[in-house]
C-alpha cells in the first residue's frame, strides 16, 4: 500500500510542475522574438511606403494587397503580434534591458503607424497630389524619424551585446 501512495505522490508532483509551465526561455528565444522580430519594423516614415512601393512592383497574383492602407493594416497586426511575444517572455536579468527597448521601439512604431502613417496610407489610397503627400512624409521624417531611430539603434546595441555574451551568431544584413 505504501509503494501505491508514494507512486500517486510522485504522479501528482509531476502533474504539477507540468501544469505550471516552469520552462525557460533560451537566449536566442529572448534575441528572436526581441531583436530579429524588429527587422519587420524596421521601414519607417518614408521608407515605410517605399517598401509599399517595392511591394507593389514584385508581388503579384491572387491575395496581392493592393491598398496601402491594407497593407499598413497587416504591418501592424504582424508588429502587435510580435509586441505580445516579447511581453510573454519571462525576464532574466541579462535579456530585461534588451525586452524593454523592444517593447519601447514597438509601441513607438505602432503609435506612428496607426495614426500619421494611416494617415498618408489614406492620402495615397486616395490618390492625394503627390505633392500633398510628400509634404506628409517630410513632415513625419521630420518629427519622428531621428526618435525611431534612436529606440531602433539602442535596441540593436543591447540586441548585439546580449549575443555576444550568450554566443549567438549575428550576420549583419548588407542594406
């Protein structure tokens, strides 16, 4: 009877640590999910919508998106997404200040994609004089660009520092 109990204790123990998912994230978890996944917001101002451009001109075929205000949509569906990864993950001492800049540079993004990039997503939708709508773009060059890059630069700074501590190989993108 004693073997039965210490059985179903042992059953029970495992159960339990099981259930509350002690696993922890790796360093190339935290580097993906908080680095890598930022090279999917790394077009910003009028390089956004260059990108949108590009688009345009090498895609094609059934499920090509054709607005840019859709196009912008799906952006920010994938950079909420990749927002919520990073906020998942579980904090350790050496990834804290690399999550955090990741976050920071995400939430700056989405802010400016949901508002003054929506807004020159609809001007061009509209077909607005290319006048009107370059003079959007220089105007949010002007007034966030030098901020994105700053939070994009200061991520990728702690992005490389924590790979080289936990020795993750990082190949630098000629661009």
């Amino acid at each position: 009877m004693r073997l039965n109990i210490k059985n179903v204790m042992l059953m029970v123990m495992v159960f339990t640590i099981t259930a509350c998912n002690f696993t922890v994230n790796t360093p190339e978890e935290y580097f993906d999910q908080a680095a890598l996944n930022t090279n999917d917001i790394s077009r910003f101002g009028t390089y956004y919508f260059q990108g949108y451009q590009k688009y345009l001109k090498i895609v094609s075929g059934p499920g090509k998106v054709t607005s840019c205000e859709e196009y912008l949509k799906n952006s920010i569906d994938r950079a909420e997404k990749n927002l919520e990864k990073v906020k998942k993950l579980e904090p350790n001492p050496s990834a804290k200040p690399m999550l955090d800049a990741s976050i920071t540079l995400h939430n700056y993004v989405l802010t400016s994609y949901k508002a003054e990039h929506l807004k020159i997503a609809k001007m061009i939708d509209q077909h607005e004089p290319e006048q009107e709508i370059n003079k959007a773009l220089t105007e949010l060059d002007a007034s966030q660009y030098d901020a994105f890059i700053e939070k994009y630069n200061t991520l990728w700074k702690l992005a490389e520092t924590y790979a080289k501590e936990n020795k993750i190989e990082v190949k630098k993108m000629p661009f």
